[in-house]
C-alpha cells in the first residue's frame, strides 16, 4: 500500500527565510508520481509541480525548487526568500500507476506553513 | 485557470435532511472525484468516476452517494444528514494522472 509521511504539521517563518517542506513516501511500484499541492485560506487546492518515478531530476520554478530523491523516497519542497502569500497548507501526494488506469492520489497529511511579516 | 465549481461554498442544516453538493466542470475530464477534509486539514477520497455511469467508493467509507450522468456533472448526495458528516468536501477533476484541479470546496455544518 502507498504511504505518504508529512512530519512537519505546522512551520513558521520570517519573511524572506527559506524554508523546506518534507516528504517521505512509501510504495512498492517501480512506476509512480510524485505531486505538490497548495491550499491557501480560501479553500481551493493548486497543482505545483508533478514528477514521475524515472526523472530524479530537480526542479526550480522561480522561488520554488524540488528535491526528489529516489534513495530515500523524499521529494521535498524548498521555498527560497519566503513570502506571506506563500502562507497556506503544503500538501504531498503520491499516486501508483495501476494497469485499470486506477490513477488513485494518496495525500500526506499536509503542512501548514506561515510566514510572518 | 481551473474550470470547476461548486455550489453551495456554506451549508448550515438540521439533522436529518437530504443534501446534494454540487459540482461542476467545463473542461471535459473524463475523472472526477470527491474529497472529504478534516479539520485537521487531512484529506481523503469518498468516491471517484472516471466517465458517464462510472461510481467508485473511495478509501474512506461515506454514507453520501454520487451520481455520473453527464461528464461535467458529479453531485454528491446525503439522504439523511448527521452531525459526523460536518466538514469540507472538496470536488476535482482530473485529465492527466494525479494534476487535479479542485473546486473551492463546500464546508457542511449539520446541527
């Protein structure tokens, strides 16, 4: 079964500190994704960044950057120079690749982050 | 920007109603789901479709019922409301694996 393991529940930063947001996750495919989302106070949850299990390649999207590690299943999440819009919960997801096209996300449990002025 | 809504965002009701939560999305995704959130922020999966007359229960067992008639319609429905169903349930649709595009989600409170 696949297991999502989030250890961080809350976090607070000044602004403009970095910041990481782990996840460490658990399955037996050799074929899966890896996923962030974000959910700010308003409700509403935003896709960030998806990877498969083949490309270990880091990623940067502006003050975003990624870090997948096959070795010790983590695929942790950097925030650089923090702002108080990045204020919101940080979800990890993980998804299996099943045959029955059964693209099922199993999420962590979320990190609250917030960063104060 | 993600094309998918839900209706009512609040719902305050007395025990023993029937509910449906609406959801709605203009994209054409084949999948959509229903996710319950705790408070505590945890989310789990109530049930999923992956087209028109396709209902799946999800991994966490739900008194409410769905329904796929139309590809952009999934309205989630709870025959007898209880005090336990108090929570948010977010509604997502997906085309490609796991990049769900969520509603805004609708908080039920059952008195």
């Amino acid at each position: 079964a696949q297991k999502v393991t989030q250890a961080q529940t809350e976090i607070s930063v000044v602004e403009k500190e970095d910041v990481t947001l782990d996840c460490v996750y658990e399955t037996r495919d050799t074929t899966y994704y890896l996923f962030w989302y974000k959910q700010p106070p308003s409700g509403e949850l935003v896709f960030l960044i998806r990877r498969n299990s083949f490309d270990e390649q880091n990623e940067i999207s502006g003050r975003y950057s990624w870090n997948f590690q096959k070795s010790t299943s983590s695929f942790n999440f950097t925030i650089t120079a923090s702002q108080v819009v990045d204020s919101a919960v940080y979800f990890c997801a993980l998804s299996e690749f099943s045959g029955a096209g059964s693209y099922q996300l199993t999420f962590g449990k979320g990190t609250k982050l917030s960063v104060i002025p | 920007e993600a094309d998918i809504y839900q209706t009512p965002r609040y719902l305050v009701i007395g025990t023993g109603k029937k509910i449906t939560l609406e959801c709605s999305q203009t994209m054409g995704h084949d999948k959509m789901y229903w996710y319950q959130q705790d408070p505590g922020m945890e989310l789990h999966l109530i049930h999923y479709s992956y087209g028109v007359n396709s209902t799946e229960k999800g991994d966490l067992s739900s008194e409410s019922t769905v329904s796929r008639i139309r590809t952009e319609h999934f309205p989630l429905t709870l025959e007898s409301a209880r005090p336990s169903h108090t929570s948010q349930y977010l509604c997502a649709s997906s085309e490609w694996v796991g990049e769900l595009f969520f509603g805004e989600g609708s908080r039920l409170t059952v008195l």
